[in-house]
C-alpha cells in the first residue's frame, strides 16, 4: 500500500506485473524450437570435431594412414571442394581452386617476362642422371618406351595417382589445356598411372581424351623406379606421391617436383624447357 496526493491509501500494482512475467519465463519453449536449437548445437559440435581432427591429422598423415584414395579426398577438402561424381567437371573446378598461373599470352611474351621467377627444382636422387628407362603399354595396349618418346626432343613425365582422383587427372588437363606451348618447344607430355589401359580408355570414353601418350603402369614398378611409390611394409601402407619430371634432349633429368599435390605451374616448366635448350637470354 502506498498513499495518493489525497492521502487514502491504494494497492500496490507491482505483483501484478510480476506474477505474470515469472509465468512466462518459466514457460518451456515448444518442441520445434528445441529441434531447432538442438539441430544448431550438433552442426557446431560436428564443425569442431571436424577443426580438431584436421589440426590433429595433417593431409600428410591422413594420406598415409588412408592410403592413394584417402589422400585424393583429403587434398580436395583443402579447397573446399566436394565430388560430384563427374571427374572432368571435378578436375577443372579443383584447377580453378589450386592453379595460380593460367597462360593465355603466345610462347614469346611466357618466356618474355622479366619478373617471372620460375619453381627451382626439388633434390631428387635422379636429378642430372639419364633417366630410367620404361616400357609401358598406352590406352590401346601399345607399348611405349621413353627412349623413343623422347628421342632427341625434351620430355615431361608426370606419375598421378589414377582416373579416379580428381585432382590428379586436374594436372592432366591443365597440361593438355598448354599442350600447343610444349609443342612450340618441341617438348612431348607423358602421363603414366597404376590404371590399366582398358580403364583409362573407358574414362576417356565418358570424358574425352588426353593428347599425350597415357600409360599403364599397373605392378608400380616404373614408379618405384622413379621414387614416386613406396610399397606397403610394416609400418606403413602403400604410399605414392604425384611427381614431375623434365628431360632434355640428352636424356637427363633436369628438373622434378614430387609431393602430394599435382605440380600446376606450367610456366615454370616451359621455361626449365626453353633454358635447357638455349632459348633464354
């Protein structure tokens, strides 16, 4: 009770006010609201497992713990990037993620520039060696020997991990895209995988084919050879990295980059091509 300007004395009002807003603060929250909020809680729950497993388990270790298919699917995820299903549409949408250099000039103004600084090479323990030779059968089933694909002409040998991968067969595309600038330098592509050539003809039927001799090198010896595949032992299983070579006309490999993603930077390749062949200032 309190006391007007009269002096009579009136009720107070504040319980009434506050009785009700006790009411509605008790009142539970429906059942949609609590899906809704639960549904909230396990997206945010699953974005952290998923941030502490990534922090946990490097792609390095994750590819070697899952093997060829397991480092394909982590290598994607790095981008963002999820399958469709369609590789060629797979391959390209990983190139527009992961390739920083994309040539459109003609071959003069490529090697022209003055500010460009090409990837050095990694050490490789077949660098300024003659490269291992191969006899491998291509998509028809004919066999290939490196002696004659590169016979007096420089060559790029590139080892990926299969036509199931992405972005492995990314690499294959980006250089087929570039192909012309390789042919302008007299310089032939080769492309060697564990698939059979019954396989990869099947692929190039659903996704059309690559303009470079695609090999089949389906016991990994080549790749063994060449240091790219590690077979499986006891404490880890099989393990193969992409890998990229440059041989001159010699014979010798000049240049390499092997590792878990494909070497997109064709410009460099071109200009360890021109340079070992004099075109260079």
């Amino acid at each position: 009770m309190f006391q007007g300007e009269t002096g009579e004395k009136l009720p107070l009002m504040s319980n009434n006010f506050e009785e009700p807003a006790k009411a509605s603060s008790a009142r539970p929250r429906d059942p949609g609201t609590r899906i809704f909020l639960g549904f909230l809680g396990f997206i945010a729950a699953m974005y952290a497992v998923i941030l502490v497993y990534h922090t946990t388990n490097p792609p390095e270790a994750l590819a070697e713990k899952g093997g060829l298919l397991e480092q394909c699917r982590q290598i994607c995820m790095q981008y963002g990037l999820v399958s469709t299903g369609h590789i060629r549409n797979d391959a390209e949408a990983y190139l527009q993620a992961a390739q920083k250099r994309r040539l459109t000039e003609g071959l003069s103004v490529v090697l022209a520039e003055s500010t460009f600084v090409p990837e050095t090479s990694q050490s490789n323990a077949l660098l300024e060696k003659v490269a291992p030779n191969f006899s491998l059968p291509d998509v028809k089933g004919v066999s290939q020997e490196l002696s004659q694909l590169g016979k007096d002409r420089p060559i790029v040998v590139v080892f990926y991990l299969g036509y199931g991968c992405s972005h492995c067969v990314a690499q294959l595309l980006a250089l087929d895209k570039d192909q012309h600038y390789f042919r302008e330098l007299d310089a032939d592509i080769v492309a060697i995988s564990s698939d059979t050539s019954e396989h990869t003809a099947e692929k190039y039927k659903e996704y059309g084919e690559f303009h470079f001799p695609v090999l089949a090198d389906t016991d990994y010896a080549v790749s063994t050879q060449w240091g790219v595949y590690h077979p499986e032992t006891e404490e880890k299983p099989e393990f193969m990295k992409h890998g990229t070579f440059v041989v001159d006309r010699s014979g010798k490999v000049i240049w390499a980059a092997v590792g878990n993603e494909p070497f997109l930077d064709n410009k460099t390749l071109l200009h360890v091509l021109a340079k070992s062949q004099g075109l260079l200032p």
